[in-house]
C-alpha cells in the first residue's frame, strides 16, 4: 500500500466516523444528563462574573472534513458563533468536545490570558480525556464546569453589589443540523 492510497484511507475512515457520531451524540448525553449540565452552569456563575458555555459536536462539518482542519479551529470557530467572546469582562470560556475525533478544546476569552496559563487549561483537558475514554461524558463535562468555576471564582468574583448578568444560554450547546 503507498502512502497516498494510505491516507486516502484514512480520509475515507475519519470522513464515516464524523457522519457516524453525528448520530451519537445524544446516545452520549441524555436529556436529563444536558438539564444537570445546565443547571450546574447556572450555579456556577452565581459565584462569578465569567461566561461558561458547554457545545457538543458529533463530527466536523463537510467543510471541515475537506480542508482537514484540525479540532482547535472548529472550537474556535464555535467560540465565535455562540458569543462567548463578547461577554462585558472578556472572561468567557468554551468547553467544546468533538466526539468523533475525541478531541476537548476549551477556548477561553482574553479577560483570562492574564491569570490563567494555558498549561492550567491544558491540565483541566488531560482530566476530561480520563472521564472521556471510559464514555463517563457527563462527569468529564461537570468536571470542566466545577474547575473552570473555581478559576473564574477566583479572578472574577461576583461584584460586591450581588448583581451580575447572565450574558449567554447556560444549556449545552448541541451542534447539530446540515452537514
């Protein structure tokens, strides 16, 4: 086998497992396991000025698939499509899971570039995988939640007057539709 007929295969193979997944997602995570999710954000951001969105992906869009994007350029295109990055402090953060390629992304906004190392994220997305690849995909997601709160917490505390806008949806996000 040559190497072009090689990653045509392997083209072929990611091209089914993203078609296939489109279908799982929802197998993945009930609607009672999405209601708990949700409510976890909401309660999260009772503690902190910051944004949390949760968005699910079976596969990629056809676009995607075609141009081999990679995992990181679809979190941030998400990032951008659902608002996270226009929240009145900058400290939104996206939990994104592409469940075809197991693939976690979290893409925060820049208010949190100043407190928060990417080897911090990158810790928190090594955690998930582990929740990931035993299919526990609720607890890997409230996992995300509870440590993006503690870190969100304590850098952008609820403001002395109590009040605090709740910019964005807190149910996850389930990207699905035309392909």
């Amino acid at each position: 086998m040559t190497i072009d007929s090689f990653s045509f295969l392997s083209a072929v193979a990611r091209l089914f497992r993203h078609r296939w997944h489109d279908q799982r997602v929802r197998h993945s995570l009930t609607d009672a396991a999405l209601q708990r999710l949700t409510k976890q954000v909401a309660t999260s951001e009772e503690r902190h000025s910051g944004q949390i969105r949760i968005c699910v992906e079976g596969g990629l869009p056809w676009g995607y698939l075609r141009s081999h994007a990679p995992c990181r350029e679809r979190a941030l295109a998400m990032f951008s499509k659902l608002h996270v990055w226009d929240t009145e402090h900058n400290n939104g953060v996206l939990i994104y899971l592409l469940l075809a390629d197991r693939s976690i992304e979290i893409v925060a906004d820049r208010g949190l570039r100043a407190y928060i190392l990417n080897s911090e994220w990158q810790q928190m997305v090594t955690r998930m995988a582990s929740a990931f690849r035993s299919g526990q995909f609720e607890q890997g997601l409230a996992l995300a939640v509870e440590e993006v709160t503690t870190l969100l917490s304590a850098y952008f505390p609820v403001h002395a007057d109590g009040e605090r806008a709740n910019e964005l949806p807190d149910e996850p996000y389930i990207a699905e539709g035309k392909r």
